[in-house]
C-alpha cells in the first residue's frame, strides 16, 4: 500500500522557465518583465523559480499576496522589488511597507493606512495606484480617481510615499474590451499628471497582451503564464509564441488491468476529460477512461506497476500540456495546474 499520490511527481524544467524568461523579456523590450509568481508560482515552486529567475537578471516579481512577497524578500533580499496587491488588512499592509515590498493600492483608505505606518517607521511607502479600467476587481473607480491621486500627490510632497506606478489589469479576453481599458488607463493617467503625479511606471498587460498588443506594454508588463510556459487557450501554439512549457506532470501505474494510474495530487480533476483527453505512455498515447480517486487508461500491452504516465507536459505522447488538456474541457492551462495539490513532490531539472 503507497499513500494517495505517492510516486507522481511535477517534473520542472528550470532551464526552460529560463529560456522563457529570454523570450518574453526579447519580446516585450524596452518594457521590462515584472515575473508573477502567485500560487507557489503556478504550482511550480516558488524557491526554485525565484532563485533561477533572479539568476536569470529578473529584479520585478509579482507575488499577490504579503505572505508571498516576504518569502520572495526572504529568499532573494533586498536587490529585487517585489509587488503585492492583495493587503487582507492594516496590519499586512504594514509588514509589507516596513520589508520595502512595492504596494498595489485600489482604494483612498488603504493609502492612508500607507502613509500613517510610513510616517510612523521613517519609511517611504513604494505604491502602485490601481485604477479600475473594467474588470471590477477592486481599484480605485474612475469617479474617485481625481480625489485619490489629488491625495496621493500631497502624501507625496510629505515624503511618507512615493507614487512608483500606475496599474491596472485587463481581462484579455477580447480586444475591444481591451481597448476600452486601456482609454479609461490614459485618462487616469492624464489626470495623475494634472496634479503631479508621474509613475515612473505604468503597467497594464498581463501574458496574452504583452506579445499580441505592444500598445499595452508601457512600461512593464506583468507575466505569469507565458513564463512557465502556458499559452492561453485557443489562442497562439508554443511554437508560434516560442515557448516551451515548463512542467510535466508525471504518475506511475500503481495497478494493471484496467491500467491505474496514482493521481491523487489532483484535487478534482475534472470528470469532463475522461474519455476526451489522452495520456502519454511507454507505449504511445493513451485515452483516459476514467477519472477518480485514481486515473484508468486504457491499456497497453505489457504494462506494468511502475511504468510512468505524462499527464500532461513536453515529450508526452498524450496531450503535449496542461493547456491541451484545459482546452479538451474549455478551461486554461492555469486551471489544470492550480488543481494540482499543493504538497505534490516536484522534482527539478537544469
Ligand atoms: C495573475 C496576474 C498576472 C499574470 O497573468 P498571466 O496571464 O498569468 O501572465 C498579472 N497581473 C495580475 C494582477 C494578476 O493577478
């Protein structure tokens, strides 16, 4: 008897996550790549990909919430900026000015939770003001814009912040929406500059954008997906983009006849790709029959407890990555990634 997932294992290729990094940061130049590595960094380890990006020269990591961020300052210190735009409180938000993080702020009340713990630690609080342009996912609404920026320019003058960008994110889903966006981006960006204010920094384009939109770089573009080699779903191939995905995610047979496959690291996996999605095996490709607590495949001759199966991922005969699979069942690769269990066995190769 193993445990639930024993022997799967992630398989993470660091000198991929490198050549992606060589590829966005070509494509997107002058912008600069801000590299998000939420959720564990798409479940792919956040120390392992901070070190190796860090190495690579990348010096902007996005890390959502304050807990990530410090671990990025703990694992990197002090020569790398790191942006947070998830403050669940006043009392997180302090933590994250007093490590020097870089602050996404979407609201009049969280500046001046900013600015009171600069003041009160001799610091200079580094924001980010976000304005909505759309998605409503908090940000400042375009009618309070003018009041917030208006404050942010006196917080500025006192010296307790400093205004380093001006952001927003956009749904990428469709380019008029896009373009509706990024009108309501310049005309807040407009207003900033009325009363002063001057980002060195305006970033608005998350992956999709960043290679198909030039107009949506400015300054920075903030790239998840693309680094780790996930394109978006029913959008551009690896190939055209230049990307190679990251992981592979591999399984052993734990029994034969039916041919069990151990994933128990996923944490529900969807029903909907049982007999639509195939799986990579010794002996070629392999339609999934069946998902449970374990993966059926269809047999091969010769199969045998301990032979490995690529659910996904580079060299796999099944489905060539996590987005082939997403796509089988109209969701993102991210989706099939982040179903992963946290405390899956990642194994690294560089
Ligand atoms: C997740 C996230 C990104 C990165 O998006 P990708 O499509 O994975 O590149 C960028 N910006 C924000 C605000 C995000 O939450």
């Amino acid at each position: 008897m193993t445990a639930p997932g024993a022997g799967a294992r992630l398989v993470v290729d660091l000198d991929a996550l490198a050549a992606n990094i060589a590829r966005v940061r070509s494509t997107v130049a002058p912008a600069e790549m801000m590299l998000v590595v939420k959720d564990d960094a798409y479940r792919h380890g956040l120390e392992a990909v901070v070190r190796r990006a860090a190495r690579e020269g990348v010096t902007w990591f996005g890390a959502f919430d304050v807990e990530t961020g410090r671990a990025v300052r703990a694992l990197l210190g002090d020569d790398v900026r790191v942006f947070t735009w998830m403050s669940a409180s006043a009392s997180e938000t302090a933590v994250a000015v007093r490590e020097g993080l870089d602050l996404g702020v979407g609201d009049a009340g969280m500046l001046e939770e900013v600015a009171i713990v600069a003041r009160n630690s001799g610091t200079r609080g580094r924001i980010h003001l976000k304005i909505d342009t759309g998605l409503h996912r908090n940000g400042v609404r375009p009618e309070q814009w003018p009041g917030v920026v208006a404050r942010a320019a006196e917080l500025e003058a006192e010296g307790v912040i400093e205004v380093v960008g001006v952001w927003s994110h956009i749904a990428e889903a469709s380019d008029e929406e896009d373009d509706a966006a990024r009108e309501r981006f310049e005309e807040a960006l407009s207003a900033a500059s009325e009363v002063g204010v001057a980002p060195a920094i305006r970033h608005l384009a998350a992956s999709a954008a960043s290679f198909a939109r030039p107009e949506f770089r400015y300054d920075m573009v903030r790239v998840g997906a693309f680094a780790y080699g996930i394109r978006s779903a029913g959008g551009p191939s690896e190939e055209a983009l230049g990307l190679v995905p990251v992981a592979r995610l591999e399984a052993p047979v734990i029994e034969t006849g039916p041919v069990r496959v151990d994933v128990g690291v996923f944490e529900g996996l969807p029903s909907s790709l049982a007999a639509v999605a195939r799986v990579g095996t010794a002996a070629g490709s392999r339609m999934l029959r069946e998902i449970g607590e374990h993966l059926d495949v269809e047999e091969w001759p010769g199969a045998a407890i301990g032979d490995i199966v690529t659910v996904f991922g580079p060299g796999a005969q099944g489905e060539a990555s996590a987005t082939d699979l997403a796509e089988r069942i109209d969701t993102i690769g991210e989706e099939i990634l982040l179903r992963l269990s946290p405390l899956i066995e990642r194994r690294y190769e560089s």
